[in-house]
C-alpha cells in the first residue's frame, strides 16, 4: 500500500508542476493564443473573436471558448459557434504542449460565400502541415448557409446537423459521418445522413490520389459515390457513381441548376461512371429510369459558360413522354382553348442539349415508332426537332423555335407528314370517325401568347394537304345523286348519312390571325367532285364551309348534277346542311313556287 501511495503521490506533484508549465492552463490569453496557433497549424482556420474561456480538468481535460467566430481561407467560409471545446491530451498535460485531442463546436452557424468556395481548399491549401491533425472535430445542433452575390441574405442549405470527423493522423484514413436536415431537397422534417471515408489523405497535397467512397441517403436523396480523387493540378473524381430521387427537380435546384423544360422527372434513379472537376460532371455511360423510362447514354453538366450547360444523348426502347407535361395545362378545356397561362418560363437559365431517341413513344393518345427529338436551347431560345418518327403508318417531321416575347412565348416552325393513316389521327385528336385515306401537309406557323387560346388566336400559317384513297362519313354524295335524279327534295336528307368515297382530297390553306381561309379544295373520284372553301376562327373553334358536288351526266343529253350543302357551327358539333333552294329549283313540282328573280343555284 505504501509503494502504491507513493506512485499516487509522484503523480499529483508531476501534474501539478506541469500545470504551472504551462501557462495556458492558468491565463485565459494563453488558452486562446495557444489554441489559435494549433488550430492554425493543423488547418487553415482563422480565430477572428471570441468571448470568455475556461480550462478544465474534468471529465478529462480541456478548453472551452464561448461566442467564437472563425475564419477560413479568407472569407470562403466563416462560423459563429456557441462554443468551441477543445479536449486535450494527457501526453500535453505533463509536456506543457498543447495536444488537441477532440475539437467540438457547439451551435454552429458555417456560411459559405459561392464566389469564394474552391473545391480544393481545404487540402491543397495547407500541403504538409499536417503532423498532427485534430484526432476529432465534431459539429453539434449545426446549420449552414450559402451566400450569393446577386442575394440580399444567404439562403438556408443545411439545418439541425451532427458530424464528426475522425482524423487521428495524416497517414492514416479519414471519415465523416453526420446527419441533416435539407430544406432545399423540400426535406423539413427527416433528416438526411451523410458517410465520407479517404483512404490516403496525405496523399492529396502531393499530387497523388486517394481512394473515397461517399454515401449520401435520406427520403429526398440517396447518393453513392466510389472511385478516386486527386487535387493536383486540379481537383478530379473519377468513380462510379448510383443515386436515387423522388424529383429531379428539387435535387438540381439545390445544386444551384434549373431545368428548363417542363416537369418534375419523378422517380429518378441513376447509375455510370462519372468524372467530377471544376465546372464539370461528366456521366458516361449512364443508366437513368425517369417517370417510368428507362434510358442509356451519356450526359454531362458545365458551369464554365455564362449559364449552365446540361447535355445529355439517351436512348430507350419505351418512353412516355406524358409526364414532362404534367403541368401544363392542357389544350382543350370545356370543348374549347385552354384560357390558363403557361408556367413561367426558364429558358433564360440554362442552356440545354438533349438529344433522344425512342424504339417507341406516346404522349398521350399519340403514339409513334423509331422517334429521334433534339431539344437545343441557347441564350433563351429553345430549338425543338423531330427529326424522325414513324408515326399512323406514315412519316412525320417537326421544328419549333421558341423564346420568350413580351406577349409570352414566342412559336414558329415548320410541319411536314406523309402516308399518315388519317382516319386513326383524327380519332386520337376528335374521338369521332369523319375522314379515311392516306394523307400529307406541308404547313409553317408562327404566333405567340401565354395560354393555348392566345396562341390559337394569334396562329399565322400556310400550307397544304392531300388525302388520297379515302372516305368522308357522314356524307352519302352517291344515294343524294340518285335521290335528285327521281325526287329532288329529298336528296337532301340522304346527304347527312352514309359516307362517299374518293380518289384524292386537297387543298390549300392559309391562316392570319386565327383567321383561316381554305382555298382550291377539291374532292374527287370518277364520276364526281367536290369542290370546296372555308373559313374557320381557330380561337373560337369554329368553322364555316360551302361545297358543291358535281356528277357527271350520265348519257350524252343529260345535264351534269349538282348538290350544295355547307358544314357550320363548332368543330365538335358543325352541323351540315344542304342548299334547299338549289333543291327547290330541281324540283319540278316546286320550283314553279319561286319567285321568278330568286338566285340561282
């Protein structure tokens, strides 16, 4: 017992003698200056104030700082914590050396300036000044802010976060792991957790690289990320890279990107190899399942430009294309034009170049075989092309440029189709069976405005149509010619039923304002034609037609026949009408009850 008193004894007198060594243990100047120097030699960390300080021995010895504000690498990044404790080790106790053991800041508030920020600076910034790193430095009831040169207050990025980084010494690896909460990610309530391990981080200051392996998993992202990094002569990931989202949107707006096109590319999963450097994301080959569709190609993100560059060329073998416009509001509402406005638009924000191609896709009731589209948006202007599709038996090609004007969007383009089943397009477009055969049109078109029925009023456009081989329903031409031969007046309620076949349908149209006049319309087969004209209000949906129908006469003294008729009213429910006094006049029993200066037919 004597031997062991003893022991006990020479322990307390060398402690107390090595406390009176060193003089930060009794001089609140002496903690904060020493503490300064050993933060500033492990880090680059500035501390620019602070309030009071006190040095304990219990439950193991340490330093604690309150309301202290620290600087790192000149502004990139500042922290206000309601305290920073600094645990010590025993071996500086008796050495009167200050070892930071465990460095915990408490309530911290870490701003981060976008103009400043260098994805580097952490390590590159301090090569070989890690002899002896801080063994831990943790993060307590955290959050953190990002400040932007065009915002008046920094935005919340970060809240409510936990982290401990473990870095006992330069050679050996590092890990951080923690947990937050995102608001950006619209994530308020779940937090997400974070886990960043580096096999060699005294490596990176000499240039070389370290394996990393990040994962990154909360309800509104989950993230993984395992390859190599290096710093020098820039900083470059290479690795494979695999995440998942609820919305693709939220996860690039809390990047700092926008999407420009419509939609919230819901369920987004993704898998590649990725390159990661200054200013660029490079993803190639990627695998993306977005809104059902799975897709293979390449894509890439630049930030060098004066707006961000998202390109990407995908691939798939079924696309729905329904979902990206999900919240536009759709064309036709109450049997007429859609009066909503558009979405903002966010063609000003990013640059886009997307190129895909399809083996199928449908957008709603439309479907079509072997598409390529490109969409190429620059300085605001949108380029949309359908360069291929095979599409109701046929071939359809499209563009459209699009910008933003000061009566909203901005349209023009140009339209071409050929050897389209008509019969199966306009039963997608009317619900209703009124025209068979095999059809083209040529047409271009230019009009602007913020909702579909501005654009329908405003539509500018010309062009022209054939149909060949088909039939119009609704129409019987033949029974009302044989109605008119025997009894006149009743030719004309034979002509609203049945349907008259033809060898080729065409005509020429042009449109000024929503105002459309159809030109040289011409229906024939044989033995008969229809010639016709029409005006038709595009806004309002309506339409007013003339025809008349001419069959040739069938012996040699006969009189060709004739039939008028017109088609009025709305595009859902024009209703057709015959000319009843051109019926009158055939009729020999009726026609002597004209008077005798009535028109002729």
């Amino acid at each position: 017992m004597t031997f062991n008193i003893r022991w006990i004894l020479a322990a307390v007198i060398a402690a107390v003698v090595a406390l009176a060594a060193a003089p930060w243990t009794v001089s609140q100047s002496a903690q904060i200056e020493a503490i300064e120097r050993a933060i500033k030699s492990a880090s680059n960390v500035r501390l620019v104030s602070h309030g009071r300080s006190v040095f304990a021995m219990l439950p193991r010895p340490h330093i604690r700082i309150y309301d202290v504000n620290l600087d790192f690498d000149e502004g990139a990044a500042t922290v206000a914590a309601s305290s920073l404790r600094v645990d010590l080790g025993l071996s500086g106790i008796f050495t009167g050396r200050l070892d930071l053991a465990r460095v915990i800041l408490a309530d911290a508030v870490i701003t981060l300036d976008a103009a400043r920020s260098r994805i580097d600076a952490p390590l590159a910034a301090a090569p070989g000044r890690w002899p002896k790193p801080p063994g831990e430095v943790e993060l307590t009831n955290s959050k953190a802010l990002l400040r932007h040169a065009a915002a008046e207050k920094p935005e919340l990025i970060a809240d409510a976060c936990d982290a401990r980084l473990d870095f006992s010494r330069a050679s050996a690896p590092v890990s951080l792991i923690g947990h937050c909460v995102l608001p950006l990610l619209g994530d308020d309530r779940s937090p997400t957790r974070f886990a960043l391990w580096a096999a060699k981080p005294d490596a990176l200051p000499r240039g070389e690289e370290s394996s990393v392996n990040l994962r990154v998993e909360g309800e509104a992202v989950q993230i993984t990320l395992n390859g190599a990094v290096a710093l020098s002569p820039k900083p470059r990931f290479h690795g494979r890279v695999a995440g998942a989202a609820p919305s693709l949107r939220q996860v690039t707006q809390w990047f700092g990107l926008t999407l420009p096109l419509p939609g919230h590319y819901r369920d987004v999963s993704f898998k590649g190899d990725a390159t990661l450097e200054p200013n660029l994301l490079s993803l190639a080959p990627i695998a993306v399942t977005v809104d059902g569709n799975a897709l293979d190609g390449v894509a890439s993100v630049r930030l060098d430009g004066q707006r961000p560059l998202i390109a990407a060329t995908l691939a798939g073998s079924e696309v729905n294309l329904g979902p990206m416009f999900e919240d536009v509001p759709a064309p036709i509402s109450g049997g007429q034009w859609n009066r909503d406005e558009f979405l903002a638009s966010r063609l000003g924000a990013t640059d886009l170049d997307l190129r895909l191609s399809a083996s199928h896709a449908r957008l709603g009731d439309f479907q079509a075989e072997n598409v390529a589209v490109s969409a190429i948006l620059k300085n605001g202007r949108l380029d949309l092309a359908l360069a291929e599709a095979s599409a109701y038996s046929g071939h359809a090609h499209a563009r459209a440029i699009i910008a933003e004007g000061p009566d909203g969007l901005d349209v023009r383009g140009s339209a071409s189709a050929e050897k389209i089943d008509v019969a199966a397009l306009l039963w997608d477009i009317f619900r209703r069976q009124s025209l068979s055969g095999t059809g083209r049109v040529n047409a271009s078109f230019e009009t602007h405005g913020d909702s579909f029925y501005d654009l329908a009023g405003r539509l500018d456009a010309r062009g022209n149509f054939a149909v060949e081989s088909g039939e119009i329903y609704g129409i019987d031409l033949g029974l009302a010619f044989r109605r008119l031969e025997r009894q006149p007046l009743s030719a004309g309620v034979e002509l609203r039923s049945g349907r008259t076949a033809f060898d080729q349908l065409s005509g020429k149209f042009n449109i000024v304002q929503g105002q459309a006049e159809v030109d040289d319309g011409l229906a024939r087969d044989e033995r008969a034609e229809v010639a016709f004209s029409a005006r038709a209000q595009i806004a309002e949906r309506t339409v007013d037609l003339h025809a008349v129908a001419t069959r040739a006469a069938t012996t040699p003294d006969a009189k060709p026949l004739q039939i008028g008729f017109s088609l009025t009213g709305g595009w859902d429910d024009a209703s057709l009408a015959p000319d009843a006094l051109g019926l009158i006049r055939r009729s020999n029993a009726a026609a002597p009850l004209l008077p005798k200066d009535s028109p002729q037919n």
